[in-house]
C-alpha cells in the first residue's frame, strides 16, 4: 500500500517522470520512497539498511542526469532498491529475490537501466571508466558515473580503477557513498583515512567558505582556475596534515557533504557535470537511514532474516518447538572455538564476512587470532600463506563465489608452495534469494585441478566438525571443505571429535540395482529416494564420497566391478565437477560403467528458495527418484533390444 502523503512516487513510472518534478519535491519522493522500501521488504526480506541509505543519493542522481542515456553503475548491487523502483519496476519490487521475480541486484537482462550487471564488489570504477571511454571515442556527451560503497573501496580492483582512471584522464565521476560500513563495520587503514576528512573541524569548517571564494575567482578571472585549484588542494594537504590520497591518483576531490538532502546534491551533481576529467565525490551517508532499528543494527539489517514489524523493528522469527539442526554455519563458528581453544595455531581469516560466516564470537574471545581484512579475498588468501609459511594454521573463511576472485593466489600463492591453508568455503552450492552473482557451483570443479589441493565437502554437520578437526594434521597441505548456506540433519551434532581419513568415502546403504555417489549436502536428497525407491523394490547401493579429491579409488574400483549404471550427485556444476572426476576414473581404467551425473547444468542459475532451486537442476529428493527410475528403465529396454537381435 502506498504510504501516506502526496503519493508522488506513484506518479513516477520513470526517471522523465522524476525530472519534470520541481526541485522541491524531491524530498517528499526521497520519504515516500524510503516507506515504500520498508513496506514492501518488511514482508518480503531482502537487503535492507544499504539502500536506505542512498534513498536521497538515487533521487538526486537520476534527477540529475538524462538516465538512461547518462550511465549510472552501481556497486555492491544491494543499495539499488530505491534505483530499481525509479526505474519502472515499483510494480514488481514484491517479486524482489522470488523465483521468477525481480533480481535483488541491478541486471542488464532486466533493464536498460541497469548499465552493468554487478553482485560482487567493487567493480564499478572499471567498468564505469570502460563505458566513459568508449562513450569518448564515440563522440558521445554522455556522463557516468560509478557509486561505491559499503566497504567496497578496500578491494585491490577499486583502487586498480581508481588508477587507471586518473592515468587515463576519462571525464567519470566516482562517487564514494561512505557508511563506514560493509555488512560488519569497516576495517582497515582506509577507513581511519576517510574517518580523518569526515571528522576533521578545521577542514569542515573552512571547506565551504573557501569553496565559495574559488568559485567566484573563478568567475572573475577565468584565467586563474589553475590558482584556485592550487588553494584548494593545499587546503586540503594543510589542514589534513598529509596528502589527499585520491588527488594523488589525479582525480579531483570533493567532499565530504551530506548524503541526505536531495536538493543539495542534484544541485552538486550538475555543477561537477561541468567539470572534465576524473572526480570524485566524498558523500556521507547512514546506512539503514529512516529506520531507527536499521540505524541501531545496521548489521542485522542489512538483510534481515526474517519478516519485521515496519514501525517497530521486531523480526519474526518461528519459535522452535523441539531441538532444531543448526545451520552449518553454527557449527562451524561453534567448532572454530573448540579447536581454537585446543590449539593456539589456529587463526581466522575473514575478508568483510565474520557475522555471516559465525566467527563474531572467535573475535570476542581471540581477537589477536581472527583476523577481518575487510573486502580483500585476494589479500586474504595470501595473508594466509605468510601466517603458514610462519608455522600458524590458518582456516581461511570465504563465500565460494568470492572465493573465485582469489583463484590465482589459491593456485601460485598456496598450492604452488603447497602450505598448510585450510579453505572453509561457506555458502557452497545453489543459495537463496541472490540469484547467478552468488551461486557458489563453480568450486569443486575449479578446486579440484590444482595440484596438492585436498578438496572435501560433509554431507552433515558432524562431517563438518570432524573435517575441521581433521584439518589440523592432515593432509600436509591445503585443504578445502565446503558446505551450504542451510540446515543440518541433526539435532545432536556436537559429538567427540572423531578424525576422518582423507580420501576415504563412507557407505550409507547397499543394493543390488544402481549405485549412487554423492558429495556433500544432497547425499540427504539420496536417502530419502532411496528409501522411497525401496518401497517400489529397487535396491540402491549408496555412498557419500566425502572427497572430491582425492578420490576412493578403492570404492570406485569395486563399484565398477559390480554396476554397470552409476549416478553421481552434486551441489555443483556437472561440467568439471565431481561427477566428471568420477566418469573420469572410469574412462583411465576402461571400465565400461555409464555414469549419470546430476548437478548444476551448464547455464546461469537465477534466484530463487534453495528447494525450488534443487527441483530446477534435478537433484532434490524427486529428481533423483526419477533419475534412478529413468536410468533403470532404459537399462531394461536395451536388454530387450539386445535379447531381441539374438
């Protein structure tokens, strides 16, 4: 429903409608926005607090520019909500994250608005310099602007666009939305630097009044900009007492300036519209801004984890009735204590993810052992291969598809010197909600080709911990263990330790008719069909292979000497992935097994609930009972063909 007041917003069915707005509108369209938001996301979550934060930052820079014509790319796609309901698509924001809804993130499959596609961090100076470079070799006017935030400049590609920005002199704006915050709260030496300009009294009073008297310099004697500049910048290296670390890179600076009064800062966006060259603007914002609960927890929600009371904050949670499987994640912060506390080796290293990977706790307890490098997967990789090369044991904690953008370090950093780096890779396999840019189906398949790489996945919690365990001895060098975003299957899950032997699966049933091998998580899928299979008096012989690599070589060896038909089942890409290492087994030793490989086909998963992600791909429970099916009855009518030729 509409919030109450001039109801302008549903008056906007595109950025043209916004412009022909009077400036004293905007506003009112920044708080009917902001309620909006909050109406729709209150009953179907999603992120949250980040786009609150920019709601007068979207009204201003599409009221400021000719979008879609002027390009506008966003990074950290969660802070585009209020960008998406501009842009023609208020009437399916419910649809936000649901199965054949809306993206959560801005997509150039879904509008022409959404210039870049993005899901992963600090892309946006890139590709918002391509664009300007290409619109300047084209001959176009056109204007672009990158809007960076939410602890997204620490990454090495910002500061690599940042570079090549200022070499190549583009006309690009790049606006650093500051909220001193990613998910967590930022860390590093780039937020005490941006904390230095925000906080300095000096700079920020004087700031204004000299702005002003360049400007009219300016006026007066257009000749002397190049002295005005001159003023400016030794204001800024004075009165900050050390360099500006963004002018150093040729860009011009400006700010910091309020981020909440949208008549200001159209006003601002078309003044630097006037000048050439790189700039960037230093916008101070509040993440989970006009939600006082947001403003509280900005953590929290940033995505909430459930539906919320839209005036009070309460999130309702279902009670629990009886002793529920934790997620993974639980146990693995959980289990993370455990051996911390047993082994004064261990550290942690997280790059911007400590609450949703569950190490908030190992930061209370062992705050000299856990380590958040903020949004630096590369960084955090490597760092892990110094603590190793120095005898610590480090489980470095990354979401797989972030974990992609460290691939070379994994392989020259690690493996190459084959360390001892334990890889506790969260998030694998298909995810809810946030759709292809976060999908962690490409691991196993990428992990398993580098050399002296050990690569395990737990079918249940208990695995989990045992793994982890394990992981203190063996194997000698790296080692990855990857488990969903989800649910275990047991209540009682905190067991005494038990060590696993690598390379070494585990049987859960026999039968006579078909083999199933699975990895991780599905193997559950696996025990429900094959109970459901037996009903119908099809026996299935079933093993959680527990390792990608090394393989059981000894189990595939007898399960080729006894089934012809195998299937294989996977949270991961069947292209590269564990099935293909199965199949390839077989073709090395020539047995003539036919494998059916079940997993992630080779094309983009959208977004979508994890169950409805499974049925698509055809590895849930029902997809593997008609798979067994189908394979059977194909089996059986090419022996009723063959008998028939004879």
């Amino acid at each position: 429903m509409p919030a109450k007041g001039k109801n302008l917003l549903f008056s906007i069915q595109s950025p043209e409608d916004l412009r022909k707005l009077p400036p004293e509108d905007l506003p009112e369209v920044s708080r009917e926005l902001r309620q909006f938001i909050i109406d729709v996301i209150s009953s179907n979550p999603g992120h949250f607090a980040s786009s609150l934060g920019v709601v007068e930052l979207t009204v201003a820079l599409h009221y400021a520019y000719r979008t879609p014509y002027d390009l506008l790319v966003w990074d950290v796609g969660h802070q585009a909500y209020g960008h998406k309901i501009l842009t023609g698509r208020r009437n399916l924001f419910h649809t936000n994250r649901q199965y054949g809804g809306i993206s959560g993130f801005p997509s150039r499959d879904e509008s022409e608005y959404d210039t870049f596609g993005v899901g992963h961090s600090s892309t946006s100076i890139s590709a918002a310099l391509g664009m300007a470079i290409a619109s300047q070799k084209k001959g176009e006017d056109r204007k672009v602007v990158a809007i960076i935030g939410d602890g997204a400049m620490t990454a090495g590609l910002a500061f690599e666009g940042l570079n090549n920005a200022g070499a190549q002199q583009a006309d690009l704006l790049v606006i650093l939305n500051d909220n001193r915050m990613s998910i967590d709260p930022n860390v590093g030496a780039l937020k005490e630097y941006l904390l230095d300009i925000t906080t300095s009294p000096t700079y920020n009073r004087m700031k204004d009044e000299v702005w002003n008297l360049l400007g009219k310099i300016s006026k007066i004697a257009p000749r002397s900009r190049s002295l005005a500049q001159q003023i400016e910048h030794a204001l800024k290296t004075t009165l900050l007492h050390h360099s500006n670390l963004f002018e150093s890179l040729n860009f011009r600076y400006f700010g910091p300036v309020e981020g909440h009064d949208p008549v200001y800062l159209a006003n601002l966006f078309k003044d630097l519209q006037k000048i050439q060259g790189p700039k960037l603007l230093h916008v101070i914002t509040k993440k989970g801004k006009g939600f006082p609960s947001a403003e509280n927890n900005a953590t929290l929600f940033h995505a909430p984890p459930g539906r919320f009371d839209k005036e009070s904050g309460e999130i309702f949670i279902m009670p629990r009735t009886s002793p529920a499987p934790p997620k993974y994640q639980e146990v693995f912060g959980q289990t993370m204590l455990e051996l911390a506390a047993a082994n004064d080796k261990i550290v942690a290293v997280t790059p911007a993810m400590p609450t949703g990977s569950k190490l908030t706790e190992m930061q209370k307890q062992y705050p000299d052992r856990t380590f958040d490098v903020g949004i630096a997967e590369q960084h955090a990789v490597t760092f892990s291969a110094g603590l190793a090369t120095q005898g610590m044991l480090p489980y470095c904690t990354i979401y797989s598809t972030f974990l992609q953008r460290a691939y070379d370090q994994v392989i020259h950093d690690v493996a190459l010197q084959n360390l001892k780096v334990v890889f506790c890779i969260d998030r694998g396999g298909l995810v809810a909600g946030d759709g292809a840019t976060h999908h962690g189906v490409f691991d196993l398949a990428y992990l398993r080709i580098i050399p002296n790489m050990t690569v395990a996945v737990p079918m249940d919690e208990i695995e989990l911990r045992n793994l982890l365990f394990t992981a203190q001895t063996d194997p000698e060098g790296p080692l990855s263990i990857r488990y969903p975003r989800s649910s275990g299957i047991h209540a009682e899950w905190q067991k005494p330790f038990e060590k696993i032997p690598i390379g070494k699966a585990r049987l859960i049933r026999t039968g006579k008719d078909i083999a199933i091998l699975s990895i991780g998580h599905p193997g559950n899928f696996v025990v429900e069909a094959a109970k459901r299979l037996e009903k119908e008096k099809i026996g299935i012989t079933h093993y959680d292979m527990r390792f990608v690599k090394p393989l059981d070589e000894e189990v595939l060896h007898l399960i080729a000497t006894q089934f012809d038909e195998v299937i294989t089942v996977e949270d991961g890409v069947i292209h590269g992935g564990f099935g293909s290492a199965v199949t390839e087994f077989f073709n090395d030793h020539r047995y003539p097994v036919h494998v059916t490989r079940l997993g992630v086909p080779d094309r983009f998963i959208s977004h979508g609930k994890q169950e409805q992600l499974y049925r698509e791909c055809g590895f849930d429970t029902e997809g593997i009972y008609r798979a067994v099916r189908t394979v059977l009855e194909e089996k059986s009518l090419r022996l009723t063909r063959k008998r028939g030729k004879h």
